[in-house]
C-alpha cells in the first residue's frame, strides 16, 4: 500500500509441463475432420472449441496458426444430420459412463409402431456413415437377465429415458473375437466369390476378414475366401460389383442373389 494506492501481486498459474508439437494438434484435427459429418451441431462445436484449447500446449505461441491449419478433409454422399438426435447421443453417453439401464423407444423400418426396449448401452458405433448404440436387451421385469446383445441405429430412436437401474455388465473386447465380414453380429461362415480383372485390385488392397485368402488367375481375376457373419449385407455387397462378382459359395445365397436377379430384371422390363 503507498499512501492511497493499493497494489496487488498476482502469481501466474505454471505452464504445464506437457506441451504439443503443430503436427500433433494438426492430427487431431484430422481425427475431428474424420467424424465431423456424424457429430451433432452442439457436440461438433465442444470439439472444435477443445481442439483450440491444444494449442494454449504449443511451446510457442507464433505456431497457433500452422497448428490449427486444416490438413485433411471428407468427401460424404447420403449423410445423416444428426443434430436433432443430440439429446438421445448424450444420455446414451451418460448411460454408459454411469452403467444405467434406458428405455429406448425405437422405430424399426419394418414395424408400423415404435417399441420400447429396455436397454443397457455400452458403446456407440460409426458404421458406413452412421451412428448405432450397442449394448444388451434386458427382461423389463427382472435386473440384470440379458435377453441378447443388440444394436440400435440412433437415427431411428424416438426417445431414450434413464432408468433407476445400474448393470454390472462388462464391454466386450472385440480384439479377443474373431473379425468376420458384416456388422450384424451372427455365426460366421465361410464364402467364396469371384472376382473380375476390373476389380480385383479393389479387392485385393483391403481386409475383408479374419483368415481371408485371395487366389491370383492368369487373367487377371481373384478368387476370395473369407469369413461372413450376415449373409444380408453379403448379398447386398456382392449385388453391388454388377457382372465383376460371382459368388461360388454357399450354394443357399447364391440361389438367393439369382432370385434378387430375376425380381430385379422384371424391374426394367
């Protein structure tokens, strides 16, 4: 204090001892860029505003710039906004942070009705441009009684209410199971399909499952043998290459895809 002036001494908060390169911030922003299309409005702006805190790490400031430089971008067809859906992501997020047990309300496609579900969520999954809340079906009577493993797509959920219900059930570690073909879990099985020159490099550049072999023919064309768990989105991507794609194996689908054929040839006819 000097005469009526007070002075005040104030102690700047340490720097932390981490600290982040431009190259490091400028990854994570390509990971933000990589779901960007799937986040809803609300939570894509929390990102953003987290990816701009990194930067208060960089040892010197003048590099802000460089590091908030957008380096990667998404090229997306037939996107979902999932905006509207904000709410329902959060309390799933809430409900598997906390091990609650929700009611969800769900509109299948194939019901004219939605119907409620009890549910205990465990992760939430982006599978070819959307969201799904995986967990387990619950008897609605009796706590902890799983009726079987489930997955719902978030675009198709009415409403989702916590329950006073915890669940002591534990996330499965996908790295101890076997990675077959599909995303709706089944029993797997082994299929067979050939493949022309045209697209074969496609093919043969990717993983497509677990214990996968690829025969190499003079002319160019692959035969690929792979593990399948749904044979749905086996016909369905088969169906997809046109004429470049045969399937040879199992013989039950291949009579399937025919049929999906014919019905399709009466279209234009």
């Amino acid at each position: 204090k000097e005469d009526r002036q007070k002075w005040f001494q104030i102690e700047a908060s340490p720097r932390p001892h981490v600290s982040l390169t431009p190259r490091e911030i400028q990854l994570l922003g390509m990971c933000k860029e990589l779901v960007w299309h799937l986040l809803p409005k609300g939570i894509s702006e929390e990102v953003e505003s987290a990816l701009n805190k990194t930067t208060a790490l960089l040892p010197n400031m003048a590099n802000r710039a460089d590091a908030l430089d957008s380096i990667y971008d998404v090229s997306v067809k037939g996107a979902i906004d999932y905006t509207p859906y904000q709410d329902i992501i959060e309390t799933i997020l809430h409900a598997i942070r906390e091990k609650n047990v929700c009611e969800i309300i769900y509109q299948s496609p194939h019901r004219s009705e939605p119907k409620s579900h009890c549910f205990a969520p465990m992760k939430i999954i982006s599978y070819h441009e959307s969201l799904y809340a995986e967990g387990f079906s619950l008897n609605n009577e009796t706590d902890q009684e799983i009726l079987h493993q489930t997955t719902f797509s978030i675009h198709r959920i009415n409403d989702t209410t916590i329950l006073n219900r915890k669940h002591h059930f534990e996330t499965r570690e996908n790295d101890q199971k076997q990675q077959a073909f599909g995303f709706m879990e089944g029993e797997p099985f082994p299929a067979l399909i050939k493949f022309t020159p045209q697209v074969a490099p496609y093919i043969k550049e990717r993983i497509w499952s677990d214990r996968q072999t690829i025969k190499n023919y003079k002319d160019g064309s692959i035969l690929l043998k792979f593990m399948v768990q749904s044979a749905p989105e086996l016909i369905a991507w088969v169906l997809s290459f046109g004429k470049e794609a045969k399937l040879i194996k199992p013989k039950d689908l291949r009579e399937q895809i025919t049929e999906e054929l014919r019905l399709t040839t009466l279209l234009y006819n």
